[in-house]
C-alpha cells in the first residue's frame, strides 16, 4: 500500500505544469498550444509520453466551433457549426449608428428640425450626426422619432430611431440616407468582407415599389478630402460625391467609385443587381443584414481602394397627402470580417456580429471628432460651450476663442451665420446681437485648427476694450445664428 501510495504520489508531482487532455476532441492540436504543454497520455513514474501536436499560434480565418442549439422537443438543427470569426463583441465602422446616442446635433432644436423639414437636396446634406440624405426629385423630412409605439425595437431597449419621411405633398423620386467613412476608419474593411447590418421598418403606406428599400456598399479610390462644407450644412466632399452616386448618377461619384454588394447573410432574402442589394422590408422592425468584398485594389486596376460608403434607399411612388410614408433606421453597423475562402465559408465571413451598444459618452466623442455644430437658442440662456469673447480694437468689435469639444478629425471647414448675442457692459445683465461672425485672420491666425478657432464678432455696443465676454446662445427673434465646424469626408 505504502509503495502505491508513493508512486502515485510521484505522477501527481510529474504531472505539475502540464494539462491532462480530455473530451470528444482529445488528440486534436490546440490553438496556442506549442506542442509540449498538453499531455495526452502518461508513462512509467508520471512521465508523459505523448503530448498534443503543436497548435496554430491564433485562429484559423476557417475555423469552425461545433455547438448544441438547445432547441426544444428535438427541433432541428440540434447541433451546428459556428464560424470563428463571427463570435466576440463587433467592431463597428459606423459612427452614429445607436439613435438612442446620436447626438443629432443640427436636429437638437425647433430650428435644427425646421431645417431639415421639406427638403429636396440635389446634394447631401448632413441629418443625426455622421448620417447624410439626399433627394434630388422627392420630397423629404428627416426626424428623429422619439415615439414608443414606432421608435422602440423589440429586445433592444432603444428611444430613438432615424426616420426619413416622403413630405406629406411632396414629389416622388429616391431617396438615400448614408455614412461615408474616411482613409482611416476604412482601412480595416479593405481586403476584407464588409457586412453591414441595420434594423428598418417601413411606413404603414411606405410607397416604394413593394415596400423595397435598396442599400449600398461603395467603395473608391479617391483622396481623403479636408474639411469641405461647400454650404452650410451639407456633407463633406467624398460624402456628397457618393451620394450622387447612390441615386444613380454613378459617373458623379469619386473616383473609381464601385457599388460593390456581393451578397447577402443568412437570414436576409433579397435580389443583387449591378453590385446593389434590393429587399423588400416589412412593417414591423426586422434587422436586414448585406456583404461586400472589399478589394485592395479597384478591379483590373493597380490603384488601391482608399474609402468605403454605405447608404439605404428608397423611392417613393406617391403624392398624395399622407404622414405614414416613411422608412425608419436603427442600429446601423459595419464590421470587418475575413473574406478568406474555405470549405465551411466559401464566401468568407458573411454574418453579422450582435449589435454593438456604446456608452453615449464614448458615442459622443466620436462624433465631434467630425461635426460641431450650435444654434442660436430661443429659450437657452447659456454661453456658446466652450467659447470665450474679448473686446478688441473698439467697443463694437470683439474675437472668441471657439475650442472644439474634442480634436477634430482634421482641421474643419467653418461656416456661420450670424446671430447669437454678446453683453454689452461689464455688468453682464444686457445683451446685444452679435453679428461679422467669421474665422479670426491677422498676421499669426488665419486659419482654424483641428482643436479650435478663433471667431470674430461684432455688436453695437461692447464693453471695453480688453474686456471678457461671453456669446451667449439665446438668440434674437430672427434666431438665425449657427457655427458649423465639418470634418466630415
């Protein structure tokens, strides 16, 4: 007894350090595992004497994990393959895509809402934040719905939703609501199956043909654009050059521009025509989800692809006079995922991750990092955030020094409008409206940075010169005044 006692004793020592295998997948080599950490099987005195064979460093692209599907009362399938590369949380490209954090900076207020109601843009123009529409012969509003009865998606516990509305007597004609990614935010999908997913539900009289709706994943070869904002609030210059593209003027797009949807995930049904997907939608929130392989390079080219765009469509056929003809969106996301082929993905990955949720903090940085945007306020009595004044060279004449909440992705494009209104006295109890409002230009600033920038602003009676002021956003009764910092590509 004493001497089994030892020689047991004696395995257990010899066996520290090194795992046992076990289970219905004993002997098969272990991703990470050198070949010398897994034992398989023990020999005299606890030595091991046959060890897993050596293990690929990561995953495989291909790899595939079995699973039981605890589906009830012997429904099929039972067990199934799960492919590696669509497990683990998602990185989403898109910024902007959960309604419920969208800052929706230009629909925040009564004045942001009116000017985004009864539009016919022929160029995009920016909506919720990193979100641009265009419709050159329809007529549009684009809200941010707020109602639980229509917002609300089942399971996901969201408030808002993005709604695209045909205007109540507007023309017919497409419809497209976009995001456009620049160099950067791109490059992870170049080479790569790009899938973009996205909840809809259509209007109770959505009047496209069918219910359709249409979506896009473009890419080009085009530069990255600096800061462009042609008009106040539209998009930036890669962004409106895809947008054209998408409402079927494809010679307008960047450069090299392609429509390059390849499929379709499982689970969504539709017809590919051209390199765009149509579906018909549904009245009740349903999550669609679409592929493309995202080239290196522009096919039969050697100029690598540099950006990509997705945008959903519609085209309403009606004119009359109804408020229920509209499409609404939701949790918009673009994830990267291996295109390799093998024999259990022969399109690489094609399906979805679950929805990627993100704190409205983190959401919000992001967006500011492409848009600033503040209206002058009817109500809020508050200074301009992030903005100082000084009285300069007279006491109508003032510069405010603007800091962008967060750096911006690179030096913006500026645009204003005047309005907002200045203090004229050093007590602080009386306002004037200000007006000049423009980017600061002397011998050492001319223009703005990707962190601030100075603004000059005039009024009819300021304090001092020298002295401190605040632009405050409660506006005049014309409440025109509006600064715009777009980063956006």
């Amino acid at each position: 007894m004493l001497k089994k006692l030892t020689l047991t004793a004696a395995a257990l020592t010899a066996s520290i350090g090194i795992a046992i295998a076990g289970g219905a997948f004993n002997g098969f080599p272990i991703v990470g595992d050198p070949g010398n950490d897994v034992c398989l099987s023990f020999g005299n005195n606890g030595v091991c004497n046959q060890f897993s064979p050596a293990g690929p460093s990561t995953i495989p692209n291909g790899a595939v994990i079995p699973a039981d599907t605890g589906n009830p009362s012997g429904q099929n399938p039972q067990t199934v393959l799960i492919p590696s590369g669509i497990l683990g949380t998602a990185t989403n490209r898109i910024i902007g895509g959960d309604m419920s954090v969208n800052l929706a900076q230009r629909l925040s207020t009564a004045k942001g809402v009116t000017a985004l109601a009864t539009l016919s843009p022929t160029a995009a123009v920016m909506t919720a934040d990193r979100w641009w529409v265009i419709a050159p012969a329809a007529g549009v509003t684009v809200t941010i719905d707020s109602t639980a009865s229509t917002a609300v998606i089942p399971g996901q516990n969201n408030t808002k939703a993005l709604r695209i509305a045909r205007t109540t007597s507007g023309a017919a004609g497409i419809v497209c609501v976009g995001q456009t990614l620049d160099k950067a935010a791109a490059a992870p999908l170049i080479g790569n199956n790009a899938i973009f997913s996205f909840y809809e539900f259509n209007g109770s009289t959505q009047s496209a043909t069918n219910g359709n709706i249409t979506v896009n994943i473009d890419y080009s070869s085009a530069a990255d654009t600096a800061g462009t904002q042609a008009t106040l609030g539209f998009a930036g210059g890669n962004g409106s050059l895809f947008a054209l593209g998408d409402v079927g003027l494809l010679s307008a797009g960047p450069t090299n521009m392609t429509r390059g949807v390849s499929g379709f995930s499982a689970g969504t049904t539709g017809t590919l025509a051209s390199g765009v997907a149509t579906i018909t939608a549904s009245t009740t929130w349903t999550r669609y989800s679409i592929y493309a392989n995202i080239p290196t390079n522009i096919p039969s080219t050697t100029t690598p692809v540099t950006n990509v765009s997705v945008s959903i469509c519609w085209t309403p056929t009606a004119t009359t006079a109804v408020t229920t003809d509209y499409i609404e969106l939701n949790f918009m996301q673009l994830e990267a995922k291996s295109s390799q082929v093998t024999l259990t993905t022969p399109n690489g990955i094609t399906a979805p991750s679950a929805v990627a949720r993100s704190l409205a903090a983190v959401e919000a940085l992001y967006q500011y990092s492409y848009l600033y945007f503040v209206y002058e306020n009817q109500s809020l009595v508050t200074p301009v955030p992030f903005t100082s004044c000084t009285t300069t060279t007279s006491t109508t004449a003032a510069v405010c020094n603007i800091s962008f909440p967060v750096p911006m992705r690179i030096a913006p494009a500026m645009q204003y409008t005047n309005g907002f209104q200045l203090f004229t006295s050093t007590a602080y109890t009386t306002l004037g409206a200000a007006a000049g409002l423009a980017t600061y230009s002397n011998t050492l600033v001319t223009v703005p940075g990707n962190t601030g920038v100075m603004m000059t602003a005039t009024a009819s009676v300021l304090p001092a010169v020298g002295t401190a002021n605040f632009l405050m956003q409660l506006g005049t009764s014309s409440a025109t005044g509006i600064i715009s910092a777009s980063a956006e590509p």
